[in-house]
C-alpha cells in the first residue's frame, strides 16, 4: 500500500538516452595560402557536435597533407598525408602557419583537417584545399609614404609581382584599400588630417603570398596652395583699370588677392580674398602706368604663386 501510494504521483521516465558521442562536425570553411615561407591555413571549428550538442572542447586537431592522387579521394588519400598538431582545446576560429613551404617546394598539395573531440570521436575530414607551392615572395621593404595634393603616394621595393595594399586609421584594423603591379599606389582617398597606417603585402595569385611589411604612418596635411590664377587681363577704363581672370575650381578655394605696382616700384597687396575673377581699380591717375599680379588662396590660407604680371595705364 504505501508503495503504491508513493508511485501514484510519479510521472513518466521513458527509456535512458544514450550517451552524447561528441563528434565534433566537420569544418567546411578551410582556406590556405603560401605565406612567405610556411604555410597558412585559416578554418573555423564547430561549436556543435553531430547531434547538435554544444561541443565544450576538443581532444586534438590535426592538419592533412598531401600531394592528390588522381581521381581524388580521401579515403585513399588521407593515409598517405603527413600530419600536422594543431594546438587547439577550444571551437572557434583558427589560423595555423606551422608547416614550412620548403617541406612541399615546387608541389601541388591537398590540405584538410579534422578535429577529435573529448571522448575520441574524430570528425570527418573538412573541404579540401590544393595549390602548388613556389618560392616565397620577398616581403615588401622599404615602404614610404608621402604627403602630396592628390593623396598619399606610397613607394617601396619588391619583387611582386602584385601587391595588396592595406590601410588603418585609428585602432581599426587594417584592411585592403587596392592593388598595383608596380611598387607604388596613389591613396586618393585619404583626408587631410586623418593619422594612417599602410602596410603592403606581394601576392601571386590566390595562393601565394608574402609576409606583410612593416607598417609605416603618416598624417596627411593640406599644405598645397590652390593653381596659379590664369588669363590676367588689366584694360583702362574711364579713371579706372579692369582685372579680370579665370576662375579658380578647387573644392577648398576661399578668395583672390590682387597685388599692384606703380612704375617700377615693388608690389603691394591692393585687395584680399575677393572672390569674383574681377577687380576694378579705381585708386589710379592719369598717366601712370601700373603693374598687376592676383593669387589664389584656399580656406587654410595657403596661397598660390602671383599670376603672371600685365600692365595699363590710364590715358
């Protein structure tokens, strides 16, 4: 009786599950490059098991390579491949350049990995990546940048025969802005008064990469006057003398200065930042012949070269 009564208000159990295997899945997003001299292989582990469980952690990872055979196929592949110790406990992303280049030089290589999880479970193999191996790019020396009207011009040594480019302002992290076959770059791009950081990286092709250069920086700085003022005309008028010019276009223009001299006198400045191509000098006498020169100015007060000179007089 009192057994009975203490299992009427038990609910249900059901058969025991199994316990979890804690396989981990295969990685699907492996990728690799010759990097300089070794190797580098970029994937990312699963957080979840075959069965859909969180996978905590991870017993090993190991890196397979290997020439293809020819059809290709793992299963006869994999037991030919050398391998490589990841040193990883943990999913999450991964990035592994511990195999020298010189290990396959000049050999088409297959690559996979494969993780094994807590129990011993190990995953199937990941997609497969496969590229030849050459000599390794010249890491990019010598990398200089410099402030000019356009935009930073960049120029270094190397042997190419492409190049990446690369930027950072800030803490950002730096990322690819162009590319160029030739060992200089225009950053049209960048401000006037942003810090930057620029490296360059040598490629050939998807696969084969240099090391990266060593960062240089630079803040750019607008200390570039607007174009010399063109097409300076003085015609005497009726007790007055007409300037008129070509109109500046630069995006940063502020005004104009007109400069006069009287005979064969020096020059001084008459009128400042008008910003019409048109001025009318009307402190002048019959007579004398004057001299003229007009300059650009922008909005941080650099000033252009004077015009070329042209003179009147007033009958």
């Amino acid at each position: 009786m009192g057994l009975a009564l203490l299992c009427a208000g038990c609910g249900y159990i059901g058969s025991p599950l199994p316990p979890a295997l804690d396989i981990p899945q295969a990685v699907a997003d492996l990728r690799g490059a010759e990097y300089g001299d070794a190797i580098l292989l970029e994937f990312t582990i699963p957080a979840l098991t075959t069965e859909g469980l969180p996978l905590k952690s991870l017993r090993s990872v190991e890196v397979l390579a290997a020439p293809p055979n020819s059809p290709f196929d793992t299963r006869t592949w994999a037991p030919t491949a050398r391998r490589y110790a990841v040193p990883v406990t943990a999913p999450g992303p991964v990035a592994f350049d511990q195999i020298a280049a010189r290990d396959f030089a000049g050999q088409t290589v297959t690559f996979a990995v494969r993780a094994t999880g807590p129990k011993g479970k190990t995953s199937e193999l990941s997609n497969v990546v496969t590229f030849t191996i050459g000599p390794p790019l010249a890491k990019p020396a010598g990398l200089k940048p410099e402030n000019t009207k356009d935009g930073v011009r960049l120029t270094w040594t190397g042997s190419g025969p492409k190049y990446r480019i690369f930027r950072a302002s800030g803490n950002a992290e730096p990322a690819q802005i162009g590319e160029s076959d030739q060992p200089k770059y225009l950053d049209a791009s960048a401000q006037f008064g942003t810090a930057y950081r620029y490296l360059v990286q040598a490629v050939d092709g998807a696969s084969r990469q240099s090391v990266v250069s060593d960062a240089v920086s630079i803040t750019p700085e607008d200390v570039f006057p607007p174009a010399v003022p063109e097409g300076l005309t003085a015609t005497a008028g009726v007790r007055t003398i007409e300037l008129a010019w070509v109109r500046n276009t630069e995006p940063d223009f502020r005004g104009y200065n007109v400069y006069r001299a009287e005979g064969a006198g020096a020059f001084e400045k008459i009128a400042m930042l008008i910003e019409a191509p048109v001025f009318s000098d009307t402190n002048v006498k019959p007579g004398e012949r004057y001299r003229y020169q007009v300059s650009a100015v922008d909005l941080l007060g650099n000033e252009s070269a004077p015009s070329e000179t042209v003179s009147a007089a007033l009958p």
